[in-house]
C-alpha cells in the first residue's frame, strides 16, 4: 500500500494496475536498498508524502509507466523517423556540405598573401577606414606569426559560408514576417526556442541524423543558431519604418514591391546590419562548440587544450578566436555606422 | 469668374470602431457623437461633409486637432476609406476605382505634401524630388532634370546632391512641393505642410505657394489648424469643428459673416487689418462715380494699407477701382467699423458685404 492508491482506486482502475504485477518492471536500485535494509515496512509520515510524479504512481499502480518509459518513447520515436527525415533532408542539406568543402579547400589552397589581401580589399570596401585595415592586418599577421594561420582561417570560411547562408535565408523570412502578423507570431516561439536551447543540444540529434564526418552536421547546426538574430532584426527593423513615411510611399502609388526595395528595405537597413553584425558574432561562438562534431578551426585546438589539459594550446587559441572575434566585429560594425550616417534625420 | 467644380465630395461619414456600417445606421437614427462613442465606442471622425472644390483654386480645410481635417484630406485620394458617402475626382467617382485606377490617380492626379516633410532619407534632394516620375517609371535623366528644374523654381539650385537630413526644415519642405510639383499632378494636397515650421519660415512658404499659384493654377487642397495662413491662402475656406462643416465659403465672407460662435471665437484674434481687403467692405456703385473723394484705391488692398493711405483720417472716402474701372467707394468709418468683430458682423456692415 503507497499513498497514492486511493486515486486508482477512486477511478476504479485497480485491475488494470493489478493487471501488469506479475510481468513487473525490474527492481530500481533504490528499491532493493530499502528492501534490503528492511525500511520499505516503514509507514510513510504526512511531510513525507511524495510529489505524485510518474515514478512514484508506478510503485501503487504497475501499469503506470515510469518516466524513464517517457525517454526512452523520445528516442523510441526520433529513431523511428530518422530514416524517413534523414531521406528527405540529406539531399536537401547535400549542397551546404560541398559549399563548405570547396570554401575550406579553396581558402586552404590558396596562397597566404593572396587571402589576405582579398580580406584587406573586403575589410577596406566594407569600412572605407584604413585604420581597420591595418587592424586586421596586425591580428591575422599575429596569428600567421604563432603558426595558428590555417586554423584561424578555417574558421573564417566556416563563418564567411554560415553567415551568407543566414543572410540568405534570414532577410527573407524576416520580410515575410514583417508583413504577415500570423507568421510572425506562429514564429516567434519557434525563435525564442532556437535562440535559448543550449548549443550543445543542436548536436544531439544531427548527430543521429547525419554522419559525424560530414561538414552539412556542423554547418546545420551553425546555421540554426546564429540565423535568429538577422531574422528577428529584419522584421523589426521593416515594422519600425516611420509610419508617415509609409503613407507617403501609398500616396505616391508605390506598388508593393517598390515599397519594399525602395523605402523599407533601406530604411530598415541600419537594423538588417545589426542582425547581420550579431549573426556572425553567434556564428563564431557556435563554430567553436562545433569542433566537438568534427568542425575544424580554432575550436580544435580549444577541444584538444580541454581533452589534453595542454593549458598553453587552449590559452593561446581562445586569444586567437578573441582576436577574430574583434576582426568581425569591428568591420561589420564600421559598416554599419556608415548606412547609419546616410540615413540620419 | 467660376471655375470648372474639380472635386465634389457629398455626403461623407467616417466611423472609426469595429462595426462602422452598424453605427452609421445609428447616426442616421439621430444619436449622437458622444453618445455613439459611450454606448458603442464607436469614433465619428467625419459627419455628412459636402465639399465642391474648384480647379484651380487653393482650397482650406481648417480645424483644430481632432477636427478631422488630416482624415477629410486623406480621403481625397483613399489613404482611408469612407464609411459612406461619394468622391468625384474630375466626374469620376474615385470610390468605384480599382487598384490599379487608384494607383494611377495617385501618380498622376494627386500629389502630396506631408507636414513632416515624409522624404526619404537615403536619398538624394534631386532623387526624392524626382520620386513620383521614378514610380511611373520614367527614366533617370529624366527624373533628375524635372527634379532639377522644380528644385531651381523653389528656391533649392545647387542642392541637389544634398541628403535632406543637410537641410534645415524649411529646406525640407521646399524638397517635399517640389517632389509634388515634378509630379505635374493637377491636383496637390498639402497636410499641414507648413505647420512643422517657424513663423517667419512658414511665411516665407506661403509667399512662395502663392507665387506658384499664379503661375501655375493647381488646385490645392490645403489643411491648416493656422487662421491667419487660412486666411492668406484661401480662395475658398472650410471651417472644420468635430467631424462636421461649420462654415464654408469666401473667406473675407466669413470673417465679416461668422454664423456661429465658434467661428467667432476663431476669428476675433486675428488680425483684421491685414486680411480684411477693400473689396469686403465697399459700397458697390450704383449709377454715377462720385467726384468729391480723396482718391483711387486698388480692390484688393489691404485695410493696414488704406490706414497709411490716408494717414489716419477718418473722414476721407475713396473710389475702389478694379483694373482701372470704378467699381465702388469706401468711407474710412465704414473701414474702422469692420475692424470690430461684433459691429462688422452687425446688420450695416452684413448687408454690404454680402
């Protein structure tokens, strides 16, 4: 007799519990201690009445299905879809592991002098400052200098075809959500979620779903993370757009479309480049975890300083994705304050 | 001298709630405007409005806020749908347009100039000017001379490379009428244009919409909540009080002629002397021109400028002349009769200004 078994009594269910005694789930670990120590004759006092969770109907009621049953149902069914899922979003996938590849082997292949200095054109063109350029000149010139180049630049590719892909995809969702209230309240949730769930929960099931050694595992996973923020930017920035602006663009019989490209598009440019700015910050932080499922970079040597308890290695790359970190944001941020100066009011 | 009637709008309601047609039906039963908003919470924003408006006149719409004047105007070209009610734009009636009708009289029928100027601020002072030109589709020299010229007529030459956040407000301004202007539209509809600029800047404006007018003879819809900038504009003036039409008509008829009383506590702060012309308060002539006055005066003087003209004294009379013909004499008693509300709008005085 426990203390819950007038509830199944009440609902007149005792056979059905009664039903399943005999083919009774195998005793947990601290059942057999109290048997053991004989404790289990002992009356339960009134403070010690348990909270009615799954485990504990299950010693009143056999048929009850403990929760360890709940978790395993989880995987039970994530297995059971994998294959069909797998069918559907490996081909789907397929292209953002060759685009991932051919960055990471063009980068590699590459010449040193010549990668950098496309990066110094494109740091030059995105902030028009010299100062910038010669700050991300002496950061990559110290990574190259403590042999840490091919790392570091891996990484760099790894963000470069992320974050493309988020601003790919994130404007445009952002815009149709900016312009359908349904959709944007069917996906806030669904963004509040991708933003809070730990990052080391988005491995746990692409790992089942794909193979470890694919470049699409680390990159979906990537992507996910760092998307939300461009996204969420985009919309709001479009639903900002100052209102009398708007209804001068009607009066003028804009269409739609000249609408969108000519007046809320660039005026909400300054927080698109926000979003654009914090998606590749999240990129980075993410591309670090990813090394756990095979991502190379900097986060390898971070992996193996933790693994190896080798301080220095650990140290000295966290500096280097610091040092990277700084880069981008630098850059994307002089960007940004630039759309900002033409659109001051 | 009547013109063409270019814009009639009969029997127009605006509901603001959620079942406008079902709280029209009570209006028409006779309830009124607050209590629709207690019993129903159901907004009157514009009770039966019958306007004509002639081409190329400058129309006033004035009120003050909460009058309903920014909602009459954007009716004009449907930025807000009636609740019932009929437009005619040029004989058509603008209601039955589709979209792509209604997309076109704005483009090309209608131009509009927001209070807060409404430019857009990534582009350039000859890109925004040419906005209008650019929706339609024309091609980009074309726009950026139209632009060019308009900005030159309005006082902007060698501004057209600025960003409007260089300009100062009344600079502004001049982009928004002549981003209107380059529209070529017929029709232009100010909202409040001049009420986000000082005094000495708005006056400046107004100078500069009337010297256009002359020139150009558009037909302008003007909202102001400003009696005095009504009175300098207006061909034709619309007094606006809750959602309803206090009083219309020519606008030194209805300063000498208020028929309610809030159109009198409206009109008696303002400055008489300026806006009152001699065409007002005349005596038409009838049969032979008097010979024992002081002097010819022109029809559309002002009575500050009579005052100087005869130094103050009151006992002068002179013949009014319109285009060198004789048309009527003025008494200097009867011009400071009318400078006092209340007597003006006495029986004398009423029946000569009619």
């Amino acid at each position: 007799m426990t203390t819950y078994d007038f509830v199944f009594n009440a609902l007149g269910l005792r056979d059905w519990c009664d039903a399943a005694k005999i083919e009774k789930n195998p005793m947990s670990m601290a059942e057999l201690l109290a048997k053991n120590t004989g404790h289990d004759k002992l009356e339960t006092q009134w403070w010690e009445v348990p909270f009615p969770s799954m485990d504990t109907l299950n010693k009143t009621c056999a048929n009850f299905p403990q929760s360890r049953d709940l978790t395993a149902a989880v995987e039970q069914s994530f297995l059971a879809v994998k294959d069909l899922l797998r069918l559907v979003l490996d081909p789907l996938t397929q292209p953002l592991s060759w685009l991932l590849e051919s960055t990471l082997i063009m980068f590699d292949v590459t010449p040193w002098w010549i990668v950098i200095t496309v990066l110094m054109a494109i740091v030059y063109y995105a902030s028009k400052s010299l100062k910038l350029v010669s700050l991300v000149l002496i950061c990559i010139s110290f990574l190259a200098a403590i042999d840490h180049y091919n790392h570091a630049i891996q990484t760099l590719a790894i963000i470069f075809v992320c974050a493309f892909l988020c601003v790919l995809f994130g404007i445009p969702i952002g815009i149709a959500m900016s312009r359908n209230d349904i959709l944007q309240r069917i996906s806030i949730p669904i963004l509040d979620m991708l933003q809070t769930l730990p990052p080391f929960v988005y491995l746990i099931p692409l790992i089942f779903l794909f193979s470890v050694t694919e470049p699409k595992l680390y990159g979906i996973a990537i992507i996910l993370y760092a998307i939300v923020p461009v996204i969420r930017l985009t919309d709001l920035g479009i639903r900002l757009v100052d209102r009398d602006i708007i209804e001068a663009a009607d009066s003028f019989g804009m269409t739609e479309s000249q609408k969108l490209f000519g007046v809320q598009i660039p005026l909400a440019l300054p927080n698109i480049m926000a979003g654009v700015n914090q998606t590749i910050m999240m990129s980075l932080a993410m591309v670090v975890i990813a090394s756990l499922v095979s991502a190379p970079g900097l986060g390898v040597l971070v992996l193996r300083g933790i693994r190896n308890l080798e301080l220095g290695v650990g140290l000295v790359s966290g500096l280097g994705i610091v040092l990277l970190a700084i880069i981008l944001d630098r850059v994307t941020k002089a960007a940004l304050s630039r759309v900002n100066v033409s659109q001051k009011r | 001298m009547k013109r063409n009637i270019k814009i009639v709008i009969r029997n127009l309601y605006k509901i603001f709630g959620s079942d406008p047609q079902k709280a029209l039906a009570y209006i028409h039963a006779g309830m009124s405007k607050s209590e629709l908003l207690e019993k129903h919470n159901h907004v009157l924003g514009l009770e039966n409005i019958n306007i004509e408006m002639r081409e190329g006149e400058v129309t006033v719409i004035m009120g003050l806020s909460g009058s309903g004047k920014s909602t009459l105007i954007r009716h004009l070209n449907r930025l807000i749908e009636p609740t019932a009610g009929k437009i005619d734009v040029d004989g058509e009636d603008v209601l039955s347009f589709d979209e792509e009708q209604l997309r076109k009289l704005r483009r090309e029928v209608m131009s509009m100039v927001f209070q807060n100027f409404a430019l857009l601020p990534h582009r350039s002072v000859a890109e925004n000017a040419g906005t209008l030109l650019e929706v339609r589709g024309a091609k980009s020299e074309e726009c950026f001379t139209e632009a060019k010229k308009w900005l030159d007529r309005v006082g902007l030459q060698g501004f057209a490379a600025h960003y409007p956040h260089q300009l100062s407000g009344g600079m502004q301004q001049r982009v928004g009428i002549a981003r209107a202007l380059t529209s070529n539209s017929p029709i232009m509809l100010m909202d409040e244009a001049f009420s986000a600029l000082d005094p000495l800047i708005r006056s400046d404006m107004q100078d500069l919409l009337l010297e256009l007018q002359k020139e150009l003879h558009k037909t302008i819809v003007f909202i102001t909540h400003d009696l005095d900038e009504a009175m300098r504009l207006a061909d034709h003036l619309i007094i606006l009080k809750d959602g309803y039409v206090v009083q219309q008509g020519e606008p030194q008829h209805i300063l000498l002629n208020p028929n309610d009383p809030y159109v009198e506590d409206f009109i008696s702060d303002i400055n008489r002397l300026r806006v009152l012309r001699v065409r007002s308060i005349m005596t038409p002539i009838k049969g032979e021109v008097p010979t024992d006055t002081h002097g010819e005066v022109d029809y559309n003087d002002t009575l500050e400028s009579m005052i100087a003209h005869s130094g103050g004294d009151t006992s002068y009379s002179y013949v009014v002349t319109n285009d060198g013909k004789a048309v009527g004499t003025l008494e200097m008693t009867d011009l400071v009769r009318a400078l006092v509300p209340r007597a003006s709008s006495g029986k004398g005085a009423q029946s000569r200004a009619v």
